[in-house]
C-alpha cells in the first residue's frame, strides 16, 4: 500500500496540474480528467488522515453477479450454438497486442486505444476490436481460408452509458469467412448468422441494413466531394442515427468545408432505402452510374440479395445508403442490425453521461460488419492479401435487455445446479452428511451440504428454497439404523424413504425428469 | 500507422537512452531491455526502409489455434462440471482494476503487475490473479456468504517459458468459499475438488501438499528466526521445490543474515512429511508446542485430515512441512497439487529463458491455494473480516500436457462439429445447395456447404475428410427431379437416396448415433 507521504506528494504534485492546465485554457475535458485523479487521491486520504479505498470497478467497467452470469452464460450458449451450426471454429489472442499492431486502423477512433505503461520491454495496447488481431493472426500463421469466431472483451476509452450497455470493457462476438471465394456467398451468411441469432433472443423487432463502401465512396465522388474529404464526410453520414439530416449537413457544410450544393445531393441518396429494387433503381442512375466502384457496390448488393431469398431473411434486410460504418478497414459490403422495437424504458438512475430519456436500451445497434479484403494484406510483409467478410455482436446492449426481462419476470433465475442438499435434523451428524455428499459427488451428483457442525433444518430448507434446489437428502439417527435416507421435493414438500443403494438412481430418474 | 519520419525520431531518442544507461553503468537487465525495444523499433524501418511490422504477438503470449481451442474447451468443461457438482455460482470482473486495489497484496511479486499507461482519468492495472478481484468484491457489495468459481486471464510480468506453460498472460480457475463457518469443512471440500478435478482429466500420478501459515509463522518463532524475517525467510523456504535445501540454507545465512543455528532447526523441520500422525506427533513436540499459533494449525490439520478420510482423497494428500506458497495474503491453511509423473519430454526447442531439460512439462504445481481471512477486511471501510478459502487451478500446464498428449495420440482432434456438407457433382446448383443447406439449419443441423458456384465434387470430398465431418448430402439433376438426396456416410463411402422430407429425421438419426 502506498503510504500517506507519498499520496501527499501525489496531491501535491496533482494539484499544480490542475492549476497549471487551467492557467493554460486546456480543454474542459482534460481538466476534469486530472481534477477527477485529483480527488481520487485525496478521497485516499480519508476523513481521518486515514487511507482508504476507493471500492469501486474502474470507470466504465463493472463485475458481473451470478445472475448475470447466468443470463451471459444462456445468451452465449444461444450465440455459439449458431456459430457452431455455421460450421465455425474459434481462436483466442492476448488481451493485448503490441501498439504499432493496432496503429493505423481505426482512423479517428484511434484515440480511443488504451496503451499500457512502458515498464521496459514492448509497448503494447489493449485490443481495440477482434477484426484486427484476427487479420494479425492470419498473416503471421499464413493462413488463407478460414471461419471462426472469437468471443471475448474489448477495450475502449469512450464516454460510458451503462445502464445502455456501453461499457468500457465489454464483450464481442464475432464470426468471419476468410478466404477467396465466390461473391457474396460468405457475406450472405453472415446476415443469415445475425439474423438468426437476433431471431433466436427474441429480442424484438430488427432490421438490418446493409450498404457498400463502394456505393458510398461512388456516392461521394459523383456528387463531388474531393478525394481526401472521403473519409471525414463519410465518418459524418455515419451519424445520421443519431443526427437529424439538417444537423449532418451543417457538420459537412460549416465544419468539414463540403459545398452546399454536394450535400444536397449527397441528401438526396442518403434517403433512400430499400431492397434489390432500389440496387437495380440505382444502377440506372445515371449519375451514380458515372462511377465504376458504385456500379460494381450496387452489382455486388443484387446479388446479396438473390441469395438473402434463399436463406429466408430478406425479410428483415434493408439496403439503406445512409449507412456509413466508421472503421477505416471495410472495402466492400457493410451492414449494421439495429432493434427497432422499443422495450423495457431504462431506469431512471443513468447517472452517467448523456443518457438522453427517450433512448430505450431495446433499441439501437446490436451488431455489425462487413467485408474488409485488405487488412490482412497490411500484416504481411509482401502485402499478399486475404479477403474477409465477418460480423460482431454486440453482446452489451443484449445483456441490459436480457437483464431488464429476467427482473420483470416472475420467474427466478437460478444460479447454481444443486439438485439435491445432503441435510439433518439431529445434531451430531456431520460425518454423516460429509459421507453421503462424498457418495453423491463421486457419482457425478450435483449436490450441497451445510459448511456447520449443526445447522438447523430450518435454515438447511430455507437455502434450498432460495436457490431453488429442488431435492433434501435427510439423514437421521433412524433413519442411519434403517439403511434409508429421507428424499424431500422441496416444492411440494413431499418427503419419502428411499434405500441407501436406491439413492443414486432415485436423484438421477427425478432431476433427469425435470 | 506511424510515419517514417517519426520512427526515425523514436530511434533517435531511444538510441540516446541506451547510451545513457551505459554511462551510468545501469543494470544489465535494464539495459537489455532498452537495446530490444530499439531493436524493434529499427525493425518497424526494415532493410529497405520500407516501415515493416514485426509479426509477433507480445512477449509470453500466445494465440490459441483451433485445436488448441477444442482441448481448451475439454478442459474448461471438466473443471467447470466438478465446480458446478460442488454448487459454485460463477462471477467476472473487469481485466484490470484501480491500481491502489492491487497495491500492497502480492509482497515481493507486486513488481511483476502490469499497469496501464496514463491516458487521464483512473490508474489502473491487469489483475495479477483473480483472489484480489473477489475480495475486492465481496467487500464492494458487502457479501459475506458465497461459493463462487470464476475462470479469467490474469497477468504477470514474469519470465515466460512457454513450452511448460509459464505465460505472461494466463488463464486461472478459481473456486473459493466465502463466510463464516465450522473449521476446515470448506478447506477440506477445496482438496476434495483438486482431487476430483486433477483425477478425471486423467494427467497422471499427482499430490497434493497441505501446510498451514501458522504452522510455518510458530515454526520460525520457536527456530528463533526474527519476527520481521518471518515473511523473506518464508519466501525462501518456498523455493525448496527447486532448489536443495544446502541452497536454500545458503541464502537464509549468507543473503537473509539468519543464524545458522535457526536455519539448521528449520531444515530438520522442513524435511517433515506425512499426514495426520504428524500432526499429531507435533502436537506432542515440545519444542514447536511453545507456539500456540503452531498448535492451533496443527490441530486444524488434525481435523483436515479426519474430513479428509469422510471425502475419500486422504491418498494423495501429505502434510508437508517445506510448503510455503509466496503470497501475503494467506493466514491459515495453504496447499499446492503438484504432478509426480514425468510424462511426455518437451519439445527440444524451449527457446525461452531457463528451460532446464530434466524438467518435463508432466512434472509440477498445477493448483494452488489457501485460507485468506484478512484480505476481505483490507477492502472494508470499517475492516469487517469475510473468511475465505479457495483454490486456482493452473490450467496453462494441463493444456500444454494435453496438447503434447493430442499430438503422440492418432486420434485427430475435430475443431469443428459440422454433422453434414451440402455438396454436389454438377454445375449450376450453388441456389439448390443453398436452399438446402438452410433447410438444415432452419432445422438445427450443423451444415456447411462451399462458397463456389461450382466446386468439384472431389474438393467438397476432401474438406470433408480432413475436418472429420460424417456425412454429404449431394444434390444434382437426378435426385432434383426425383425429390430426393444423396446421403453419403464419409468414411464407409456409402451412399443412399433419401427423400427430402425424410432427410432431417435421416441425419438427426445418424449423428445422434455416433
């Protein structure tokens, strides 16, 4: 533990910062930052001079209870499963990567990575996304063909929203196709994955929208915006979620110096939605038809789309040209599932920033993707490229919704799998209990006894209400003489003698029944 | 991605500080690290100057491959069986946690704790092992009965060597038992789950060593070691797994300044092994009995060893003097299951640091832990004691004993579970393959079929032999026009026209078999 001297010289030390970034006019921003560290340290201090701990998880992250475990462990199950279905193996990568890594592929977004101090060695960072320690993975195994998934936490250095699922740290599921094949066939199925997945939680009403880098970049060049605005006007487009058109256009007009005239037009396109009517539409255009790359983008889209019909979900696929997807990697076809159907309200406590009341956390994006041929070809060092499409779920958002379900059932969530407590009446019976819980467990039998010498039975059934275990084994003297051991049904209270060497097979039949 | 240019500054600057460092005649361990991360700075220039990634995941890292991944699963779902037979919820925490949390809980290895860069906002660091994280939880939610499994990466600045499974990034499988209860019964059950766990992943002969901190802590007393030497002696008598006990007297005497005659006393304790008539003898030993913290131990592991005998695993555990297990933290009982039976050599090529060649990856501490009824009260405003007992399970070992042992077996590990391909032999029946292939998955079936138009029937034969997939369903004209499939069992070659309303039934039937 630091001692008391030395967070005092910390305060100190912090204190100067402070007072020397307000002197400077540093942004409003950084100064909260260090005096938040600030006060961090003096709470340290304590009332009484005394240290204390701050007792908390660190800003934007939290700890995830039983229950909450037991919601994650069923929303996995449902997700790998499909993975499974796909045919999908799975792979793992460190927590983090060396820095230059990760350099270089989030365009704006980079600021977001958190690095790790350099303490002598390598500098690393945490991962950012599992895209592109997947693309790394690749190229340093030489691997060409390949479909996995990948599920595990990410890091991000954004402002939280947590009762909306935005975290910090938090999980992505992800499922990619690598390989050369033909068009759109992996692509395809990867809005068949989301799709069914989505189906399968039942978490509402979604959509899915998909839209190519192509169309957009094409989009771009024949309403003309220059070149090296691609990127920024596109990362702009990518808010009209969240932005009204009007307050896309002045972010264009007034701060990326766009021409009013090629954002209009841009506005035109950006409205329209639709299936593989609005691709065949578009591929008329004669504007858009100017540019190859739109033309190839809006080939590419019809053919998702004859393959969306035979895997049955075209239903709720949406071809939208307002979406934009941020990440620098994607060249080709993009998509995002949004759920649309607006669920449980939040509580009213969302006590972190900018939690508007009229967001509901049953809606909003819940996973995306798309293709991205050449980041594995940044890896490698003669540049040979492997082409990949892939798709992440965003498990954060589902587990809020899941959560905010289970606390409005009536139904309990269970956290253990206890079927049965080994338990007494009578005092002096511990060696007993420990002689049968050992028969029980050595028999692949999911069972409990009290950690007391003489626990009451009253708080032994009391337990076994709470977590819901469904079955009492009790053990008297009488019962010792008898070579039996009272079977209790916890719900209805039934209780019956069973035959020692009956037990076994007894617990098994009932809990296999249920 | 870093410019050119501002590598070449990086170097610059780099270059100065070795040069620095050996004018100041820093320490060589310092100096070596510099030079490597100049070293890999001027790598990111490469030959031709063109900027080069080094292709590498960080130092003591890994990434799993698929199979490793499908023996990581066996393993995972082994223990997590035995945690859930012994009725343990399950909980996770974030990576990392404030750094004042971990501060001051590991002694003398808090300088392998990595922590993260400042970027504003919190300091924070990995967690160094997932006990800290719990107690910091259960402070923070005020718990004070829970038995809890948690199964997490954790993070060691220590010196890989990856070949016996050391990492800088590994995963731990913690059980631990919170509260207030009757001595040595929850003790007793975290033996009784090594003994299950380590049996049924069938790793060889093992055992598992108990000692109790008090025992060591009276020991030193009545061997007249001095109070503030208790902890530096203690971690010095922890390393006589590896070193003779002539070494471990050298360093007492010579670097710890202990009397010889103190040291002389603790080697005839040391050499001490048995089970509960030592505990017994010792209670009668005059010498140790003038230390009532010696005599409380002794007779907990009195009664350990009697639960013990009623849990059936009193076999393989020994009551072993010379076990001393580094950490601060532990105050009662403490043990480590180790593996006795040298079992497949390790690969020649351990090119990391200090690979001796006796030491066979089949031989060595596998699971530890103890009791820790202090650490919760650190995290407690008012130091509100939770007693706690646990174990981690050292999983990084047994999967590098597992895979040797996958790699000399013939059997082939399946990294997928695909039940049937949706092939065919003739051109143009990519949309058939397709309608079919979600049939099956509308269905449950785990299916596959290949991202080509018209992909020879041979190729689709191959994959399916080399991934082990157990049947195809191949559709062409013929079977189109009479409604039915060809189902082909892979490795008998056989093949029989089933009728597509049958086909579903057909392959659940065949793979519910195998």
């Amino acid at each position: 533990m630091e001692d008391r001297a030395q967070i005092q010289e910390h305060i100190k030390t912090q204190g100067e910062l402070v007072r020397r970034l307000k002197a400077e006019k540093a942004s409003k921003e950084q100064i909260d930052e260090e005096v938040a560290k600030l006060l961090q340290l003096k709470a340290q201090l304590g009332e009484d001079g005394k240290h204390q701990f701050v007792l908390k998880t660190p800003k934007g992250t939290r700890d995830y209870n039983p229950k909450q475990m037991a919601i994650r462990e069923k929303v996995f199950n449902t997700i790998i499963s499909c993975f499974k279905r796909h045919g999908a193996e799975t792979i793992d990568t460190p927590v983090f990567e060396l820095k230059e890594t990760l350099t270089g592929k989030y365009g704006e977004d980079s600021k977001l990575i958190y690095d790790l101090k350099d303490q002598g060695g390598e500098l690393m960072s945490l991962r950012y996304d599992l895209t592109v320690p997947f693309a790394r993975y690749l190229a340093m195994n030489k691997i060409t063909n390949i479909k996995r998934y990948h599920i595990a936490k990410v890091y991000r250095r954004d402002n939280p929203a947590m009762t909306r699922g935005r975290y910090r740290e938090f999980y992505q599921c992800d499922f990619d196709i690598a390989g050369q094949y033909d068009a759109m066939i992996p692509d395809a199925e990867c809005l068949k994955i989301v799709h069914e997945i989505l189906s399968e939680l039942q978490l509402g009403e979604f959509c899915i929208k998909v839209n190519d880098r192509r169309i957009l970049d094409g989009m771009f060049a024949v309403c003309g915006v220059p070149d090296e605005k691609f990127r920024t006007i596109c990362s702009t487009v990518d808010k009209l979620d969240k932005m009204s058109w009007e307050d896309v256009k002045k972010e264009m007009v007034n701060e990326k110096g766009l021409s009013e005239e090629a954002a209009d037009q841009i506005g035109e396109y950006v409205s329209m939605q639709g299936g593989m009517d609005l691709a065949e539409r578009l591929l008329q255009d004669q504007k858009m038809c100017q540019s190859k790359q739109a033309c190839a983008g809006l080939s590419d889209i019809k053919l998702l789309f004859s393959y969306l019909q035979l895997f049955q979900v075209t239903d709720k696929v949406v071809f939208d040209l307002s979406l934009a997807r941020g990440l620098d990697y994607y060249t080709g076809i993009i998509y995002e599932a949004v759920l649309t159907q607006a669920g449980v309200p939040p509580p009213a406590n969302d006590s972190q920033n900018g939690a508007s009341s009229e967001e509901s956390v049953g809606v909003g994006s819940v996973a995306g993707g798309g293709r991205y041929d050449g980041l594995v070809g940044m890896f490698d060092p003669k540049g040979r490229k492997v082409p990949c499409v892939g798709v992440s779920i965003g498990i954060e958002r589902i587990f809020s919704i899941m959560e905010q379900k289970a606390e409005a059932s009536a139904e309990k969530v269970r956290t253990t799998e206890v079927q049965v407590m080994v338990a007494s009446a009578q005092k002096n019976l511990l060696e007993e209990r420990l002689r049968l819980v050992t028969e029980l467990w050595n028999a692949g039998i999911k069972a409990e006894v009290m950690y007391k010498k003489n626990p009451k039975l009253l708080s032994q059934l009391q337990h076994c209400e709470e977590a819901g275990v469904p079955l009492v084994a009790i053990l008297g003297e009488q019962e010792l003489k008898d070579g039996v051991v009272k079977l209790r049904v916890v719900s209805t209270r039934e209780e019956v003698d069973i035959s020692r060497a009956d037990l076994i097979a007894e617990i098994k039949r009932r809990t296999s029944e249920a």
